[in-house]
C-alpha cells in the first residue's frame, strides 16, 4: 500500500479537486481528509456516514471560584495570557481562564496553591468513517476555533491506514491544508510521496519553495504539478525547473479550465465531466501511479 | 481600527484585498500579514526591510548529571515533548510549546530554558505602506508566537489591515482576535461556500462583526449572495471572475493597479464599516459596490 498526500503551501491552488479526480482514476484508494480545518472534499465525494466518533483534542484549565483565593499564582505563571482578571463589585481580584487562549498545558492546574484549577477533556471536534462512490473515506471537523489540529490529523491518518490494510486497497490518498505548520507536518511525516499542487504566479512560486523545503527536511519524496499553468507560462517553467533542481518529479501541467469549477457546482470530480483539464489530470496520475508502482521514488 | 482580512478556504484572494485595501487608504497604514506560514504581501508591496527580529520559544534543556530520571517532567508535559523511557529523558522540542511547565516541576533544577528560532517577523516600507511580515521556519509547527510579535509591532495611530492565514483554528484566531472589523473573502462555489460558514462562525465565537468581499464572481452563482442575504451579512464589493485579473496577480500586481476605479470602491468599504463601527445599533447597508 502507497500512502500519497496533496499539499500546496499556497490555499486555492486546486488540492482538493485534484485529489478527487485522482480518487475517481485510482478506484482502489481509501481517502483520508486531512483538511479538518477546512475540509471541502466531502462536497464532491458525498460521503455516506458509517460511524462517527467525537475527538477529544487535549484539555483546557478553568477556575474553580469556591476554591480560589485571588493569590494570581496563575496569571504570574501562564505564559499564553490566557487568565483574565478583573475586580468584582466587593473591589476584590478574580481570575478566569479564556478558553480561545487557553493552550491546555496544566502549569496554572499543578502550581495553583488553592487547587483551584479544574482541567477536563475539550471535545475539539469529530470524526467519520464514511463511504463514497470512490471507496472508504476518513474525514473530520474541527471545532471552530478549535486547536489539535495536528492530533485529529494523526487520528485520520491512523484509521485510514488501518482500514486500507484491513481491505487490501493499495492506496491511501490524503487531502491535506494548505501552508507548512502544525496539521500540514502531521499530514506528511512517514507518508510514500507528497503531491504538491503549484500554481504559476510569484506567490504560489514563494510558497511552493517553501513546501518543497518541508518535503525534503522531512524526507518525503516529491511530486509537482502546476495548476492554471497557461495563466503564467514563464512562471510555470519556473515552478518546474525549481521541482528538478530540489530533486522532486515534474508530475505535468494542468490547463486552466472554468470547467473544473464547473464540474464543482454539480458535485462531481473533474474527470467524471470530460472537461478538458481532466485530460491533463489523467496523466499526471499515470506519471505518478507508474512511479508509485515502480517503487522508484528515491531520486 | 484594526480590520482583518480573512477567509476559511485558502487562495479565495485575502492578499489581494488587503494590499489593495492597505493601498486605497488614506492616511498611515500598516499591513500585518499574519499568515506566516505562506506570506505574500511582500510580493505585492516590494518593502524595503528596515529591520527583523527572530522570534523564539522557550523550551527546556536538561542536565544529565542533575537528573535522577524520576518522570515528572513527562508527566507535566500536555504536548508529549519530554518522554523519560528507563529514566533517561527524551526531548522533541519540535512538539514544545514554551509553557515551563518542565522546569518548574523538575524536583532536580536539572532543566533549564534556552531559545529556540521558529521563525523571524520582518519590518518595512514599500508603496508608502508601513509593511510587517513574518514567516515561520520550515519544519516548525507552531506559528501563533509570530503572529502575537506581528502584532505587537504597530505603531499609534496607524490604520492595521490584517492579512489573516486561512483556515479557523489556532492560526487564523491568533491573527483576527482583538480586530474591530473583519473582511470575509469569499468565492462563489460550494468550497468556497462551506469555507465561509466557517469563517462566520469563527468571527462570532471572537464577537467581531463581519463583512464580505465576493471575489470571481460571476451573476449567474448566487449561493455566497443568498447566503449572505439570509444571514444579513453585508457584501461589499463583487470584483468579477477575469482572466485578466488572475494574470495580473499571478505578476504581483496589485488588483487596483488593474483596476483602478476600484481605489474609490475600497474607500467606501472603509467609509462603511466605519459608520456601522461608530453607531452603537446600526447595521451597514446591504448594498454593493457593482463592477460589472
């Protein structure tokens, strides 16, 4: 089993479609959605939910006001502002935690002197095991203004390995988020290949680098498109000399296409429109699915 | 006043409302572009840097002569950064999140802190704007310290235009939290349609009223102008779907550069939720800015 993911650095730069036209073409794949901050994909795939779980993302302080007594032990020692003080209508000090800035990391629970501080479990969002048209799918929501993204990510990722393993599919294929930090490293760390979706203008250039950086510090070997590439057909040479000259595979070019939105507004993936951007989608995952099968992924 | 330009699904065109917004206004302006993961502004604005600054977490460094092994360490940790297997501790520091939780606790005094780089925040000017970027190492996961040194950079008297990460977690609540007034770039399709519920909501969970600015429109994809019918958040301004547009950005040039008579439509925006701002009760005009 190969586990591929979709990254951009850059938001927009078309992940998602991409990922659900490869979907389509593979027709052996389990999907993981990695994009619980924004997740999009079930909009096309239209998954049909088999089990749902709640994610438990990590913890969060708050004060107990029969127990405390004022000292500010608690706003001396959190280091993320998260206690707020203020003086009540007697004039005497209170403490509470904001739960938005609240990073869940116990000082304030362990060192308060009137252990005052509670610190229960925070359902940060949820989580479902799904099918759809293309095969089993593993996706998530995460709370708004939620934090763990990273841990719901993990979470993902582990059942959709599982169930790949379990039904003999030799593809896992994950949608990540876009930029380089938290959800996007736990998307990547330990998978076969990274796709990564460019996009020919000076910031997906900047922003491409930058995730083609991510990809080699952590040792993912990388594939590049360019999507839109007739927008700007310097920068897209551009984009693949920078991919051959970092090590990663040229995986091709995608047109620009008001179809593929087109395909979008009806729910469906790209290639199940014959728009004419699906051809060129078509080969980019022969290009990658011949190396993926090959083995031959270490440049 | 302080407005941040957001948008829960990447790519919808934040940067380019926010330079062209930084570039309409009049008066001193400074653009933080909090989105450190994947900055841009800079493309747009050429700032020449006047000056940059690291940005550090505090995270544990442990003598091991001092330690006895004896785990309490690990136990405090919430992020599984310190594991202490057959009593020898272990440090992820990339997992760290600077709390000092560590230190504190350790019976030993064998853990002290010491710096560790994410990332570095830039300052500048270029096109008359006052220009603050920050951008988060790569291979670092996490980037809210940039954003909050970002912040603290403004000066008095300044208009802040915030160019916000996507998404609605840590990062976008990190860079939109204490604004005024948010901009919600949104692109008619149902993406971008589930993307910006999300952003709503998020800017509700904070209490900062909100507006949108519609980007590749077209008249015949309504859903954005429905839903923001049905919600009564106001749409300000509709700038068309244009291949011309797209090509001109995909150069870093500023949208109001290829649309001049936009300048004046940025104005308004402003005009706008400034008269909403000052008027404890009012609601802004669900009237729009017409490009086509």
């Amino acid at each position: 089993m190969h586990e591929l993911v979709v990254i951009s650095g850059k938001g927009g730069t078309g992940k998602t479609s991409l990922l659900a036209s490869i979907a389509v073409l593979s027709s052996n794949a389990v999907i993981a959605d990695c994009d619980v901050d924004a997740a999009d994909l079930h909009l096309l795939l239209k998954p049909d939910v088999k089990e749902h779980h709640e994610f438990i993302g990590g913890r969060v302080a708050q004060i107990l006001q029969s127990k405390c007594r004022g000292c500010g032990e608690c706003l001396k020692l959190c280091r993320f502002d998260a206690i707020r003080a203020y003086r009540n209508g007697r004039g005497e000090r209170v403490f509470s935690v904001d739960p938005l800035s609240c990073e869940g990391c116990s000082v304030c629970v362990r060192f308060c002197p009137a252990c005052a501080v509670d610190f229960k479990t925070r359902t940060s969002g949820e989580w479902f095991i799904s099918m759809t048209r293309c095969g089993p799918m593993v996706h998530a929501k995460l709370g708004v203004a939620s934090s763990n993204s990273g841990k719901l990510v993990s979470l993902v990722r582990k059942r959709s390995r599982e169930i790949a393993e379990e039904s003999n599919r030799e593809l896992l294929l994950a949608d990540g988020s876009p930029g380089i930090g938290c959800p996007v490293i736990a998307s990547i760390t330990g998978s076969d290949a990274a796709l990564l979706v460019g996009e020919p203008s000076l910031s997906g250039l900047h922003d491409l680098k930058r995730v083609l950086d991510l990809t080699i510090h952590f040792g993912i070997p990388a594939f590049v498109c360019v999507n839109k590439w007739d927008i700007n057909k310097e920068l897209s040479e551009e984009i693949e000399e920078l991919a051959l000259s970092k090590g990663a595979f040229f995986a091709g070019r995608v047109r620009y296409d008001r179809g593929v939105t087109g395909a979008q507004l009806e729910g469906k993936t790209a290639v199940e429109t014959n728009t004419p951007a699906s051809e060129d989608i078509k080969k980019i995952w022969d290009y990658i699915n011949t190396r993926l099968k090959g083995g031959r992924l270490c440049a | 006043m302080t407005i941040a330009v957001a948008s829960g699904k990447g790519g919808t065109g934040k940067t380019t409302v926010a330079v062209s917004l930084a570039l309409s206004l009049e008066g001193s302006v400074v653009l933080m572009d909090c989105d450190v993961e994947a900055p841009n502004s800079h493309i747009f604005l050429h700032p020449i840097i006047a000056g940059e600054e690291n940005v550090y977490i505090s995270v544990p460094r442990i003598d091991e002569s001092k330690c006895n092994g004896c785990g309490e360490c690990s136990e405090i940790c919430q992020f599984n950064a310190i594991v202490v297997p057959k009593n020898k501790p272990l440090l992820f520091l990339e997992l760290c999140h600077g709390c000092g939780g560590c230190a504190m606790v350790c019976p030993k005094g064998a853990i002290s802190e010491e710096k560790r780089k994410i990332g570095v925040v830039e300052e500048g000017w270029g096109m008359g704007i006052h220009s603050i970027h920050g951008s988060l190492s790569v291979g670092e996961p996490i980037s809210p310290p940039i954003i909050k040194k970002i912040k603290q950079k403004q000066n008095t008297g300044e208009t802040v235009i915030i160019d916000s990460p996507p998404g609605t977690t840590c990062p976008a609540v990190e860079s939109v939290r204490g604004s005024d007034y948010a901009i919600l770039v949104a692109e008619p399709t149902p993406f971008g349609l589930n993307d910006l519920i999300l952003s709503v909501e998020m800017v509700k969970k904070l209490a900062i009223p909100c507006g949108v600015v519609l980007n590749r429109w077209d008249d015949e994809r309504t859903i954005i102008e429905d839903y923001c019918l049905n919600e009564g958040i106001p749409i300000f301004l509709k700038i068309p779907e244009d291949r011309k547009i797209a090509e001109a950005y995909s150069r870093g040039v500023a949208l109001i550069d290829v649309i001049p008579e936009l300048t004046t439509a940025f104005r308004e925006l402003i005009g706008r939720i400034k008269k909403e701002l000052s008027s404890q009760t009012g609601k802004v005009e669900p009237s729009c800015t017409n490009l086509l």
